[in-house]
C-alpha cells in the first residue's frame, strides 16, 4: 500500500527573503512588505531667537514679580514661555542671569530721562500720568521688593537699579545733588506704583484719586527743580 502523498510546505517569497536575507529574490510587491517605506523627514523649523528671547524675558519679569526670586523656578519661567528649560538656559545661562535681564528690560523707562524740553507738562505730571495708565506695566517695584530675600538677587537688583536708573536720572538732573535727587524721585516714584498697583491702596473716590496724583506730580517736579 503506497504511503500518502506528503505535502511540500510552500515557502512564501516574502519568507524566503526573511529566512535567507535574499531579498533581491522577492518581487517588488513583497519588498515593500518586509522594509519600512522611506519617509521623507519634514523640515526642521527654526525658531524666531529674537522672539524667543522676548516671550521668555516677558515670561520671567511675570513670573518674578508675582512670585519673587526664591518661589521661581527655571521650569516654571519655561513653561510659561513655553519652551524647554535647556532651551532658555542657552540663552540666559543661569536663573541669576535671566534675572538681571529681565530687571534690566523691564527698567527700560526712557520717558525718565527725557529733557524738561521734551516734557511740557514736566516731569512730575508726566510720570504722574504714566504710572496710573492701567495699560502700562510696571512690574520693576514687585521685582526689586520680592527679590530682598535673596542674597544674590538683592545683589543683581541692586547694581541694575543704580546703573540702568539713578546714574542716568542723577545726570539728567545734574547738580546740584544729582545722584541725591535721583534717589529721592526713585524712592518716591516706587512707593506711588507699589501702593497704587501692587497693593491697590490707591482711593477710589475721584476727589481723592486726584489729590494722591497732583501730591506725587509735584513732589517730584519739586525735586526736579531744585536746580
């Protein structure tokens, strides 16, 4: 009696390519099977650095004058300019080094400096007018006041006030007393913002609102114009 027929297994083309690594032997269709299709890699988008370094200063002076230098980390600042923490440190190096630039661009008051010419009204009633418009950020007091607590950033606030500030406004003064006179316009002028912006104390009644603004208006155009 004659054995039954034993069936020869058909090896498929795309086994044999597997099995013996012969895939030339496979036709075109099982090629495409067995090896990845070839993707063409998008473009790399390049990131707008200027823009960058902006979102990220605009993300830190927040940050900081919300919740002071010690509550503020690299990570937070980051997610709110939302980029990676490795990605602004490239820029700013440390987080003392992204505080002092962000002091710096947020103290970027040129009104201060202009000549007594370039102000008609002078410069008391013209800070007076900036400081109250509610349009107006003005985040360098909140900074400056939660950064005491830290030793370093007392430091970095320190030097950036006198530099970026009262050496430029002692000079548009000039003597008498100029360095003095400036001191006393910054010591009064960072009162007025925290006490009308940071600490809404500033009075509601319009008779009083006005009283509080023509008091600091001419205190400062008093000091101004000791010359």
């Amino acid at each position: 009696m004659s054995s039954p027929l034993k069936s020869t297994p058909t090896t498929s083309p795309v086994t044999l390519a597997i099995t013996t690594g012969a895939v030339r032997l496979v036709p075109q269709l099982a090629r495409r099977a067995i090896l990845p299709a070839m993707t063409t890699k998008p473009p790399v988008k390049r990131r707008n650095a200027p823009k960058t370094k902006a979102n990220i200063l605009e993300a830190a002076q927040k940050a900081f004058a919300e919740h002071g230098y010690d509550q503020t980390g690299i990570r937070d600042i980051a997610a709110l300019a939302d980029i990676s923490s490795p990605l602004l440190l490239r820029y700013f190096g440390s987080k003392a080094g992204l505080f002092e630039a962000a002091l710096i661009d947020a103290m970027r008051l040129d009104d201060l400096f202009k000549s007594n010419a370039e102000l008609p009204l002078g410069l008391g009633r013209h800070l007076a007018q900036l400081f109250v418009d509610p349009n107006l950020e003005l985040r360098p007091p909140s900074i400056i006041t939660l950064s005491t607590g830290n030793k370093e950033a007392r430091e970095i606030a320190t030097r950036v006030t006198e530099e970026y500030i009262l050496v430029p406004l002692a000079k548009r003064l000039g003597e008498p007393n100029g360095k003095a006179r400036a001191l006393e316009i910054l010591i009064l002028a960072m009162g007025f913002v925290l006490f009308t912006r940071q600490i809404p104390l500033a009075p509601k009644d319009k008779s009083d609102s006005e009283e509080l603004i023509n008091w600091f208006a001419e205190s400062i155009q008093a000091i101004v114009d000791k010359a």
